[in-house]
C-alpha cells in the first residue's frame, strides 16, 4: 500500500511539471476563486460591522411621569434587563437629564437664562433601551405596554424609531441573504471553471490515461495521480492567495475605516490568519480533488 501510495504521488507531482503551463493556468484559476472567497469573507465582517455600528446609534427611551419614584424606574430597569432581547438599559435621572440638556445649550444665552429661573426640574427620568437585534424592539415596546409598567410610563419613543428601526430591519437581513447568496453562487461558477480548466488536463493526457487501461491499471491508480495534481492545485492556489490578499486588504483597510469607524479589517485578517488560510485550504483541495474525480470519471467509464 504505501509502494502504491508512493507511486501516485511521485506520477502526481511528476504530471504537475510536465503540463506546466495547463498546470499554471488550473492554480491562476484557483487562485482568484479563492480570492473571491476570502473577499466575501472579509464583505461579511465589513456588513456585520456597518450594522452593529448602526444598531449601536439606535435605541428606544422610555420616559417616566414626574411621579414615579426612582426606586419604582430602577425596578423596571431590573426587568427590562431580565428579557432575552435586550442587550443593555441606561438609566438616566431627572437630574441627569437636565445637566445633559444645560450642556447642550450652554451657548444659548436664552435657554440658559430660562432654566435658571426655573424653581422646578421640568425634565423627567429616563431609560435608554438597546436591544440585541433590531427586530426585538417591537416586542420591547409591547413588554412596556403592559398595565404593571404602563402607569409609571409617560411615553416611549418607539413609534418615532420604528421607521428607522424597519429600515435597519431589512439591510441587515437583506446584506445576509445576499451574502449567502453570493457566495453560493460565486463558489459554484469558481467550480466550474476550475472543473473546466481541470478537464482540459486530463484531456490532453488522455492517450496516457488510455494506455494505463489497456496495460492493467486500476481505477484507483489512473485517478489517484490527477487526484495529486488537483491537491497540489489547491495547496499552491490556497497558499498564493493568502499571499495576494495581505497587502490588498492592507491598503484597503484605512479606507473602509474612514467610512466606519472601528473597523480595522487588515487586524482581522491577521488575527485571524491560521483560520482563514485554512478555510481556503479547504476550499481550494475539496475544489482540485472534487473537479479532477469528476473530469476523470468518463475515461474511467469507456
């Protein structure tokens, strides 16, 4: 077994060098499907971030009638934060709120003066509400509508936000879907090529395949050599990708932080090399190995 073994992959490697520039072609080809994968990885990172960064901007706040004790806001903070949907609850007191509104118009001789003839703090408390997706927001303003927290409640600003809220709502799931989308489509397309450009191989050593057959070979002999070349294909395109993306992700990188902020994509391409060099690895042997079993399927038949 390990003589056989030995034997398909020396003729493996040996018909790598020999269809030389079929070979090199196969490998380019691999090259930029894997490309395209890797950048529908980093289009992944760059849309889940671009709608944190939104989600994070939009909230619900619910404001509390000038009677409510804070105890009574702190309790309904308590259970707000007890719900799956959301993610965090920010109170904000009366008095808070009007030392953040005295902050806001402090350059506002009028308002300024206004408030300072004030006896009383007009200004009620207040939570800030976020919530883990966008869609749970609807179900946080009916959770509020219920009588035990409704009569402490003077409003909530959810029906303002629903629009943006909806809006938010449908990118985030429509960049999903049409992440999925694309990279279903642009993984069957890159397989196809590389099974087409694979194909060609093998068909222009067809006469050494059909001279294998008549002397004896088995199936597993004649196939496990292109198998080889397929697994070396993959190897050397995955590998060259890696090599390609790095700078191109680098550069691009300042520019896509300049449009939101936070991201750093070339620090998560480098945290995250080993992983994403071996999903192109991955990638690139299942595309070499699949496409030369396939192509090598006919000759096997005749």
């Amino acid at each position: 077994m390990f003589t056989v073994l030995s034997r398909i992959t020396h003729f493996g490697f040996k018909n790598f060098w020999r269809h030389g520039w079929l070979s090199a072609a196969t490998v380019a080809i691999m090259i930029l499907a894997l490309l395209v994968f890797v950048g529908l990885i980093i289009f992944g990172v760059v849309a889940d971030h671009a709608a944190s960064s939104i989600q994070d901007k939009i909230d619900i706040s619910v404001y509390f009638k000038t009677t409510t004790s804070e105890d009574q806001v702190l309790n309904v903070k308590q259970s707000l934060e007890n719900l799956s949907e959301v993610k965090s609850v920010e109170y904000i007191s009366s008095d808070q709120a009007l030392s953040i509104f005295k902050e806001a118009h402090k350059d506002d001789a009028t308002i300024s003066q206004g408030i300072n003839e004030l006896n009383s703090n007009p200004l009620e408390a207040s939570l800030n509400i976020k919530a883990q997706q966008p869609d749970q927001y609807a179900d946080i303003a009916n959770y509020l509508d219920a009588p035990n927290l409704s009569q402490y409640i003077d409003s909530v600003s959810y029906a303002k936000n629903q629009v943006v809220i909806d809006r938010l709502t449908a990118i985030v799931k429509g960049v999903n879907r049409g992440g999925w989308v694309l990279t279903i489509v642009l993984a069957l397309v890159a397989g196809l090529v590389v099974f087409n450009t694979i194909r060609l191989a093998i068909y222009s050593g067809r006469e050494e395949i059909g001279v294998m057959r008549v002397v004896g070979a088995s199936n597993s002999f004649v196939r496990g050599p292109l198998v080889v070349e397929g697994i070396i294909s993959g190897i050397l395109a995955a590998v060259l990708s890696m090599i390609i993306a790095a700078p191109i992700i680098y550069f691009v990188s300042p520019y896509l932080k300049v449009f939101i902020p936070g991201l750093d994509v070339f620090q998560y391409f480098y945290e995250n090399l080993g992983k994403l060099f071996l999903y192109q690895l991955i990638f690139g042997v299942g595309i070499g190995t699949l496409s030369s079993l396939v192509a090598v399927r006919r000759y096997l038949k005749n």
